[in-house]
C-alpha cells in the first residue's frame, strides 16, 4: 500500500463512521479511539471489518495517539486525517499522492483545500507560524486572523509556513525525520509544531487547490468545552515557551489578564464562566 491513513478519534461515533466511509478501501486505515466510551470502536469494528482500530484504556491525547498509530504505518505517504472530516470526491486521496510524488524530496507533505460545510475556505488550512505577539493578541481578540498569510490566493498552489492538522499529507520518511508529533502537547498546537520542525529541516509544506476535503471542526470536543479551552492555552503556551525562550512568564501574565476581563464580561453566563476558570486553573 502506497498510503497509511491515520486517523484519533473522541466521542464523535457518528462523525468517524462518516469519515470512514469516503476513504479508499486499498489503503491502510488506523483509527485510535482514546476511550470515548460510546461505542465508537464497536461500531468501526462492525462497519469496517479491514480498519485497524487501537482501542485506549485512557485517553493519552491527540499527539500521542497519532505517534502510537503511524508506529503501524507501512505506506510510503501518511495521512493524518480529523474524525470530523469527509472527502467528497472518489479519487481525491490518489490525486494528492500523485501530486506530491512529483514533488522533490525537499518538499515533505501537503494539504489541499479544507472547506467548510458551507464550502468556505477554512483560512487555517494553510498559514504563518504564530509569534509571541499574535498568541498576546488572540487573547484579547480571538478572531482576529494575526496569523492569516497575507494576499493569499486559495486558487494557486503554493508553499506556505504551516498547515491544518485536520488533513496533512507528508512522505512517512518526513514524518520519521522529525520523530512525529511532539507529545507535550495533549491537544491543540502539535501540528504547528510539526511544521516548524519540518521547516527546521529544511523541508517544505506545498498547498494544492487541486482537490478538496470538508472539514466539520470541533466535534470530538463539544462535550468537553472547559476542558478544550484550557488546552487551547496551555498549548500556545507550551508554543511559546519551545520557539520564544524568556517570553513564557509574559505570555502567562497576559492569558490571564484577558481571561480575568473575558469573566468580567461574561457575568450571568455559566459555560463560558466555566470555560474561562478552566482556563485559569490551568495556567496557575
């Protein structure tokens, strides 16, 4: 088989079967579900009797469990696939493959156009790397795009910084470089990470508007909103502290200022009050 498809999986059964039933059958396929508890290995193991399905005990994170996967990975190019993504047109996968082995060996992976459903360009598909700044400045305003490529044209392919761990195509032998995901992170920021290793290697990400995925977003963590909050600032923290030595103690001080004003002004509303104490609990 020339593609492992690598796929980890959370609380999303019906998400995941979805996803399953678009893929090639003559590729290799692991699903890690890390303890969902609801039925998702049961299932994927009676729909889709070729799947390999690692069944976890405890659920150890995303990078951990996309590095345990791809350790059973034989195909020559890896996908890392999201759960809560469908590939809309058969022949897809092959069409990306056939790109990228074309590709010289300095360029180690790709993504293609990750939509969504409403089939928008999900800007996070490709983008620069974060700075100290635009982590400070997402604090206060989330969604503000500091990290968005300026001018760039979903219409072209191109090289770019960083890509969207929802769909990223990389040659395995890529992926073995730079000894996969690093595992600090739980959750969130473990595939900029790995891009920014693949940069240090001298290795580039290519995005090809040549094929399309849709990409739902969101979904294996919708039960578990504080949890997936605090991650979220824990890992740019985590960032921050790997690429900008002696900015971490800045970057925590102002995480909490913006959550201490964000509390202030979602008085009266408990989830996000909630959300937003996780979040503190979890940078003190």
């Amino acid at each position: 088989m020339r593609l492992s498809i690598v796929i980890v999986t959370y609380r999303c059964k019906e998400d995941v079967l979805k996803c399953l039933a678009t893929l090639p059958t003559d590729s290799q396929i692991i699903v890690v579900d890390n303890a969902s508890g609801d039925g998702t290995v049961e299932a994927i193991r009676a729909q889709f009797s070729s799947v390999c399905v690692l069944a976890l005990d405890e659920n150890m994170g995303f990078a951990r469990a996309n590095n345990l996967a791809a350790k059973h990975a034989t195909g020559e190019f890896l996908l890392l696939l999201n759960p809560d993504t469908v590939i809309p047109e058969p022949g897809t996968l092959a069409r990306c493959i056939a790109y990228l082995a074309t590709q010289p060996e300095t360029v180690a992976g790709m993504t293609c156009r990750v939509e969504s459903s409403d089939g928008s360009l999900q800007w996070e598909c490709a983008r620069r790397f974060p700075t100290v700044f635009s982590e400070c400045d997402k604090a206060f305003f989330p969604y503000r795009r500091w990290d968005a490529i300026p001018g760039f044209d979903e219409t072209r392919e191109q090289a770019v910084p960083c890509v969207l761990g929802a769909f990223v195509l990389l040659r395995l032998s890529a992926w073995e470089l730079v000894g996969g995901f690093d595992e600090r992170f739980f959750l969130m920021y473990e595939d900029v990470d790995l891009c920014r290793k693949l940069a240090q290697k001298g290795r580039k990400l290519l995005y090809w508007p040549g094929a399309r995925i849709v990409h739902t977003g969101g979904q294996s963590w919708k039960s578990e909103k504080p949890r997936t909050y605090a991650n979220t600032h824990v890992s740019s923290l985590q960032y921050v502290a790997k690429y900008g030595p002696g900015s971490e103690k800045f970057v925590r001080r102002v995480f909490l200022l913006a959550l201490a004003l964000k509390k202030l002004a979602t008085r009266g509303n408990p989830d996000k009050q909630a959300m937003i104490a996780a979040a503190q609990e979890a940078l003190r």
